[in-house]
C-alpha cells in the first residue's frame, strides 16, 4: 500500500459526522421542523455511517472515529425527538 493510500482519510465518514452534527443543532427548532430538519438529516447520517462504517472496517479500522462521533450525534438526535424536541414549543 503506498504511504498516500495510508494516509487518506474516509470522506463518507466525515460526512457522516457533518450530517449528524447538522442533525443535532437543527432537532430543537419547534413546530414540527426541527422534526423534519434534524430527523431527516439523522437518517441521512446513519446511512452514511453504516457505510462509512463498512469502508473503514475494510481498511482494517482506518478512519471510523468520526462513525463513531457521528453514532452519537445520530443517538442524541433521535433521543431528543423522543422526548419532544422539534415537536413542541
């Protein structure tokens, strides 16, 4: 393996930890739209992350910490919309 194909990094990873980020911050705006902002934005990551996550686990781990981040983000995402974040006011 050459020393650039070492060094670079999982991209749907990454954009799997943006998405959740976005997610996250966008969940808590009320009146349904933080429902659909966040919570679709949060499905949109998880897909992501699970393919980022299959990438990485090919290159013998390489790159799944921002999955990882992104898998929390996601978790307190639809946690927040359990409890009534984006719904109510």
């Amino acid at each position: 393996m050459s020393d650039a194909a070492a060094r670079q990094s999982n991209k749907t990873a990454w954009a799997a930890f943006w998405v959740a980020l976005a997610g996250l911050v966008l969940m808590p705006i009320p009146l349904f739209i933080g429902l659909v902002l966040g919570g679709g934005l949060s499905i949109i990551a998880a897909i992501l992350a699970v393919i980022a996550l299959l990438k990485g686990l090919a290159r013998s781990g390489k790159g799944i910490a921002p999955v990882v981040f992104a898998a929390i983000f996601i978790a307190l995402t639809w946690g927040g919309i359990s409890i009534g974040g984006g719904i109510v006011w």
